[in-house]
C-alpha cells in the first residue's frame, strides 16, 4: 500500500514536472504593475523565472520609483511620467515606519493608530491614482501596450490599477501578494473566508489560539480596519467607473483576479480556509546558499565553533538613531559569535571587534551557511522565509507593517523571540540572542519548519511560474472561480433564506398559537354548557 502511494506520488511528480518545466510550447508576453520595496524583490523573481523559460516581460513603472529601475538588460522596462517626485515616494515610506515606531498601538491608541494609518494610507491612494492616472489617460502609451499583444498582466493589489489597465486590454491578470490589512482585498474581492474565531485578522499579532477577549480584540481589529481602509474605496470605484465607461467598483474589478499567489504557505501561515485560486508559494524566492566572498568568507570562517550571527533591519530603514545603534552594537559585541550586520548608517562608537558592518550582505548565503546560528532581523516576510528554508532560528525587532505580525508567528510556531524595538535594552539583546543560540527548542522549530518547507512537491517558484503560464494557455482559469462572486452579501451568508424560514417559522407559531386558543376557548365554552 505504502509503496503503491510513493510510486504514484513519484509519478505525480514527474508528471507536475513535466509540465512547469517542460511546458510552455509557445512564450507569452507579461507586463507587470509593481509595487515598491520588498513587495518588488519578492515579484521580481518570478519575473527572472519567467525569462529564464522564453517569456516576454515587461514592467510598466513610474520615473518617481525609488526602488524599481530599469537595471538589467533583460528585464525590459516601459517608463512613464508622474507629476511628483521620488522625494514624495520616499517621504512616505518614512511616514509609515515612523507612524508604527512612535504609535504601536496598545488597547488605548489602537484608535489614534488606525486614524493616523488611514491618513497615510489616504497619500499612498492619491499618489497611486496619480500613477494610474499617467497610465490610463496616456493614449499613446495605452495604444503601444495594446499593440504589443501582452497575454497577462502581474499586479499587486496593495497598489490599484493593474486590473484596470488589465481590463483596458482585454487580457486576464494575476496577482501576488503578502496581505492586505484585515485581508480586506482577499476577504471582499477574492472571496476567501476568514472565520474570526481562528483565523486573527492581520496587523493584530494574534495567533490562532484565541482567548474570549483576544477574539474581540480580533473581531474589532477586522472592522475597525475594513473601515479605514475601505474608506478611500469611493474614490476608486468613480475612477473606475469612469474609465471603463460603466459603473463598477474597485473590489469588483479585483474580484476579477484569476490567480491570487499569497507570499506564505503552512510553514508560515496558521491554517485556515481558502479558494482554489489562491496559491500559497511563500519562499519562492529562497535558493541554496551560494559561496561568500572571499574576505567575507575568512570572516566567517574566524568565528570557529561559535559560528555567526546574521542581522539586518531591511531595505526600508538604513539609519539609527546614535542611541540605538550603540545599544545593538553593544549588545553585539559581548556575544562569542561573530556578527555580520547589514547597515548603512553612521558606524556606531560601541561597535565590537566581533562585528562588521556592511552596506550589503548576501543574507541568503549567509544564512545558509552552515555557520549561521541565529538571525536578527526586523520580521519582513522575505528575510523570515530565507530563515525558514535554511532552519535558522530568529531574534525578532518588528518595525512596521506585518512584521509584527510575522514574528507573532514565528514566535507561536516556537523558532523566534521577539524584542521590542522602542524598548530595546543591550542586555535584554544579549539574552534573547543566547536564548535563541543556547536553548536547544528554537532551532528544532527551526529546522522543522525547514523540513515542511522543502517537503513540497512542486517547488513556490514552479508552482507561482506554472499558474502564470497556465492562465496564458488558457486565457484565465475561470473554472477556479467561487460563484460568490454572484451574490450580494446577504445572499453570500444566506441571510435571504434565514430571514424567509424564521418568517415561515414564525407564521406556524402564529398559527399554532391561534389555534390552541380556539381550541381552549372552544372546550371551555363546551364544559361551560355542559355545567349550566
Ligand atoms: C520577445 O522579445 C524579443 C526581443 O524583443 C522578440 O524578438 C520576440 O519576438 C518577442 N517574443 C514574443 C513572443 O513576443
Ligand atoms: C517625471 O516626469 C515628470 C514629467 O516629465 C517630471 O515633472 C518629473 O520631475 C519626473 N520625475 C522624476 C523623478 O524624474
Ligand atoms: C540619520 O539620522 C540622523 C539623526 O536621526 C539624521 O541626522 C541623518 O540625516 C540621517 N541620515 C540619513 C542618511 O538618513
Ligand atoms: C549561552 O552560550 C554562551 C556561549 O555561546 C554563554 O556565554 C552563555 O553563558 C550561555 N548562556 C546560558 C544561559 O547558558
Ligand atoms: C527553552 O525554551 C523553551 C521555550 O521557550 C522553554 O520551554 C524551555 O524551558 C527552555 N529550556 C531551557 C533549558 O531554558
């Protein structure tokens, strides 16, 4: 029995194989709407995939992005003008990190937060509908694209018009995504179920062992959150409208999305419901760990039994206050192992001889690298999965967006321990860094999620190229598509039919009721008679 199942498996292997690998016969055109920052490294390797196997792509950017350039000869770029600049970009980025840094929201400012957030998030819409704006009124630019014969459009919803411009060219769209707050996108457009009694609402750091209060806690943080971020909606649905030259609304147009592929999987994720077009391929982005540098290496290699500790904050935030960077290099520099810190800001005076900072470090390789002992890191989605795949157990300093979120995970799953940031004390640095090192359960939970990770059986990377290629060959993948998409809301919850049953329900008690009565009032009068 045993064998009869891996030999099919094996078969199914070879056969999924086959397909991701050997299958495209004829190559598309991709034309990708990115969005900034980690959200572009993570899409940017499926764009690689999708050259590497003989498709066209193309990525349609502003000439304000901070991070999107036009780099390496084989990523084709087409460039359009906004009317503001990469100041405005990078301005808001640090709004956003400073609001989470100055503002984590307790019980009490969780309003004061969600209000703050919300203003920002109001910025981020308008500078997206300059972006979309520069697109979509550009007949020039529009016609080029649609003589160019594109077959799919790549988005992210975290930044609206990819569907539009989608839908503009008659052809289906994909999208890849981290999250949206309280799922909002996933749960509204895509129709994904999330039951709030097990399922905590993103930006929440609930896990999915919920107590009584933490589920209200829960519950509020989804609609508190559907109300702020849907309150920049309107806006979207009369532009939406107004381009496509009938009424529709922003969800309805996202609601179109063939493919959702959700940057997590199970290692990651607590399990929940979902749609069979939504893939999870988080971790595509991971590989094996390449060799270092030379001088790097050496480094490394010095660090002798005790190995090294890896530590980077992110792409986002290059620069510490002098207070904090003293703080972290002290507490790094009575560590025995050796540390190899990512870090561009001014180097700070308690920096140890154990240290050495970079502008840049190859965190994957390092990672990988059999010496690695413990991960510091800022909690993003990108450095947590390369932690993952290589079993490394992580010190977690959340700034902003889900990475609180993210470490709450790991932290449940037994791989991390998590350091407030604006609380942040060298010595409470040290012990959850020996922590992590000593206690021999954070790298067992380590290496067993690294063990489900890379027990799949179509790698993230195949899985996310092989939906794309099938909704070229295709031309969408409807028959993947819930009809609850159909209904309105009190249809969706069957509140239609409820309403009707307790209606009838109602009525035969009426009845019931009524009858009794006459009954009684009847039998009553009889024995009245018979007594007279
Ligand atoms: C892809 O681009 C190359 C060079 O720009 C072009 O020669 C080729 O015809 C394109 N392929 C498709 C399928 O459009
Ligand atoms: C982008 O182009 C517009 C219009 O040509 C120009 O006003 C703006 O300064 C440009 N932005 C950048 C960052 O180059
Ligand atoms: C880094 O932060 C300091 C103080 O917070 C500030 O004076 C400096 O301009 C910043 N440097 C960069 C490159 O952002
Ligand atoms: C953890 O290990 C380090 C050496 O790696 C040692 O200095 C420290 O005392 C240990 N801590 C505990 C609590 O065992
Ligand atoms: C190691 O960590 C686990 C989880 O935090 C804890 O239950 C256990 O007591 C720790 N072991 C030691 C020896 O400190």
């Amino acid at each position: 029995m045993a064998t009869k199942a891996t030999s099919s498996q094996k078969y199914l292997q070879l056969l999924l194989l086959q397909v991701t690998l050997l299958g495209p016969v004829s190559c598309g055109k991709v034309l990708v709407w990115p969005t900034e920052g980690s959200h572009w490294l993570n899409v940017k390797i499926i764009i690689q995939e999708l050259i590497h196997r003989g498709h066209n792509v193309t990525i349609l950017v502003s000439n304000a992005s901070l991070f999107i350039k036009p780099a390496e000869a084989t990523e084709k770029f087409e460039v359009y003008n906004v009317p503001f600049e990469t100041d405005t970009v990078e301005n808001l980025i640090r709004h956003t990190v400073a609001l989470w840094l100055d503002n984590r929201p307790t019980t009490l400012t969780f309003w004061q937060f969600y209000k703050e957030l919300g203003k920002l998030s109001k910025h981020w819409n308008q500078m997206n509908r300059l972006m979309c704006d520069a697109v979509v009124t550009n007949q020039e630019l529009m016609a080029h694209l649609q003589e160019s014969g594109y077959d799919l459009v790549l988005s992210d919803p975290v930044t609206p018009c990819g569907e539009l411009v989608a839908l503009k060219l008659a052809i289906p769209f994909i999208y890849s995504l981290r999250f949206s707050p309280a799922f909002t996108l996933e749960r509204h457009c895509g129709k994904i179920p999330t039951p709030p009694s097990y399922t905590p609402a993103a930006l929440s750091e609930l896990t999915d062992s919920m107590s009584f209060s933490q589920r209200i806690k829960n519950i509020l943080s989804y609609h508190l959150q559907d109300y702020v971020f849907q309150s920049y909606w309107g806006e979207w649905d009369v532009y939406y409208s107004k381009v496509l030259g009938r009424t529709t609304t922003l969800c309805e147009t996202m609601g179109k999305a063939e493919i959702w592929l959700i940057r997590t999987y199970w290692d990651f994720e607590f399990p929940r419901p979902f749609l069979p077009n939504f893939e999870f391929v988080g971790g595509l982005h991971c590989q094996p760990a390449k060799p270092l540098p030379k001088e790097m290496e050496e480094f490394v290699q010095s660090s002798g039994e005790h190995g090294i500790v890896v530590f980077s904050l992110g792409s986002m935030v290059n620069n510490l206050t002098d207070e904090k960077s003293n703080i972290i290099a002290r507490a790094l520099s009575q560590l025995p192992q050796k540390v190899l810190w990512r870090y561009k800001g001014k180097k700070p005076e308690a920096l140890g001889s154990n240290t050495r900072i970079y502008d840049w470090i190859p965190q994957n390789d390092l990672l990988g690298h059999p010496l690695a002992k413990a991960f510091l890191t800022h909690g993003g989605t990108n450095g947590i999965y390369e932690a993952i795949y290589h079993g490394i157990p992580m010190v977690g300093i959340p700034m902003f967006a889900d990475q609180h979120d993210n470490i709450a995970h790991m932290r449940a799953k037994g791989a991390a321990v998590e350091l407030d940031f604006n609380r942040l004390t060298t010595q409470d640095l040290v012990n959850a860094l020996n922590t992590v090192i000593n206690n021999s359960t954070y790298k067992e939970n380590a290496l067993r999620l690294s063990k489900i990770h890379h027990d799949q059986p179509i790698k993230p990377l195949d899985r996310a190229v092989f939906w794309v290629e099938f909704v070229m060959r295709h031309k969408g993948a409807k028959h993947l598509r819930p009809a609850a998409h159909h209904l309105t809301w009190y249809q969706y919850h069957c509140l239609d039919v409820l309403a009707f049953l307790l209606t009838c329900a109602a009525i035969a008690v009426f009845i019931l009721v009524k009858c009794c009565l006459f009954c009684c009032r009847r039998c009553g009068r009889i024995a009245k008679r018979k007594k007279d």
